[in-house]
C-alpha cells in the first residue's frame, strides 16, 4: 500500500507538473524492456512486461515490425491511470496534454492510447483490445514505440493505460 501511495503521490506531483486517442504531430519479442530517455527509468511488472510482450507477438504475426518500449512513454501511462484512480473512472482525459508532451520531449510525430479497466491479466486486456475496431488499430499502427502501465486501485482493480508512439 505504501508503494502505491508512494507511486501515486509522484505521479500526481509529475501529472501536475506538466475523443479520439490519437494525433498526428507536425513534422517478434523484445530483449530489452527499457529504453531510457533523458535518464528515466520504469520498473515494469510482470503484467507490463506481458503486455509488451503480446502486443509485439500480435504485430510480429502482421508481419509489422514490434515496438520498442520508453520508459518515459510509461511514466506518462502511469500518470494518466493515478489520474483515472482519482476520477473513479476510465478515460482519455487530458490525452492532448499527455500527446502534446510527448510530441515536444520525445519528438513524437504520433501519438495514440489505450486505456482499459479490470481485466486480470495482460492475455484479457490485449484481447479485449484486439475485438475492439479502434483499439486494435492502434496496436496495428504505424507506431515505432510505446509504454505501458498497469496500476491497481484499492480495490485491487487494474486500470491499464497503453501509449503508442512514432518517431
């Protein structure tokens, strides 16, 4: 519980600091979990690492190349599921901040999201995305990287945030 409160009391502080869940900006399996920009790191969990890993097994199948995981592309995901925790719901609220971002920091030139609520396991929720038209179109994107954040509220519900992104 001290974990949480602590990830939460970061996140919110990060969240303050700085619809369709995609925009365009202007201008097989993967072995490493992390890509570090500007010295951020994320500890991904095992259901993050499953949900990078499915996703990619998913895009491998399509013949589309996997996508590399950022960790400050996961930072931002985990941002956003306190923000969903503290609502009490599932959103896409303040994507244009979270897009606009990422697009100035990471010089994204795309930028989508998946968000989901409940599922037990990463298997569940990436195929909940996949039956759904505009969530799998992410997946299938034109997209070189995304993040990931599974964080459970205290109820011990998962809230998931996937952010997909083209450099």
């Amino acid at each position: 519980m001290l974990k949480i409160t602590l990830k939460f009391a970061f996140s919110f502080l990060f969240f303050l600091s700085m619809s369709s869940c995609s925009t365009e900006g202007e201008n097989g399996e993967t072995e490493v979990i992390e890509e570090i920009s500007e010295e951020k790191k994320f500890d991904y969990s095992e259901i993050e690492k499953d949900i990078l890993k499915l996703v990619n097994e998913y895009r491998t199948e399509l013949e589309l190349q996997p996508l590399k995981p950022i960790a400050e592309i996961s930072l931002e995901a985990e941002s956003h599921n306190f923000y969903m925790i503290e609502q009490g719901e599932v959103s896409h609220d303040n994507f244009a901040a979270r897009s606009e971002y990422l697009v100035n920091n990471l010089k994204a030139k795309a930028v989508s999201e998946n968000v989901a609520y409940g599922y037990r396991s990463a298997d569940a929720v990436v195929k909940a995305w996949l039956s759904s038209e505009g969530h799998r179109e992410n997946i299938e994107g034109d997209y070189s990287h995304f993040g990931i954040s599974v964080v459970d509220d205290e109820e011990g519900s998962n809230y998931f945030t996937n952010i997909f992104l083209r450099k």
